[in-house]
C-alpha cells in the first residue's frame, strides 16, 4: 500500500496525498494492535501457552513435593538453565 502510494504520490493532489497517508496509518495502527493482541504480554500466545503449560507445572511440582516426602527431605533445590 505504501509502495503504490509512492508510485502515485506525483500525479496526487494534496488533498488525496492526505487521505492515502491516513488510510496507510491507519492500516499500519490495527496490524500493531492485531500484533499486540496475539502475541504482546497478554496476547493469545501467552495467554494458551499458561493454559497449557499450567497443568505440567503442577504436576512436576506434585512429583518434586511427592520425591521430597518419600526421601524425608525438607528441601528441594532446583537448578534453571538459562
């Protein structure tokens, strides 16, 4: 869109220039918005990979929490590779 209005920005009048210039922000404005709401911090994105990877964690912990009773251990120290 951008690059058809630059083709055609010489044979525009000011006036024309102006609505292309609003419609491409405008396009430009809901594909970030689009963006953000897929994939920002509250996106779909992570909002399915928390439901989905909720149940594994809680399960991982019941095992640790479970391996930990068995073994009289009052402690489990974990190591994150990062």
């Amino acid at each position: 869109m951008f690059k058809a209005y630059q083709a055609d920005q010489v044979l525009m009048t000011p006036d024309m220039k102006k609505r292309r210039e609003t419609d491409i922000t405008d396009k430009e404005k809901a594909a970030k918005d689009f963006q953000r709401g897929k994939f920002g911090p509250d996106g779909e994105l992570t909002q399915r990979s928390t439901l989905l990877i909720k149940p594994i964690q809680e399960r991982v912990a019941k095992a640790i929490q479970a391996f930990a009773e068995s073994e009289g251990d009052d402690m489990i120290l974990t190591k994150t590779a990062r």
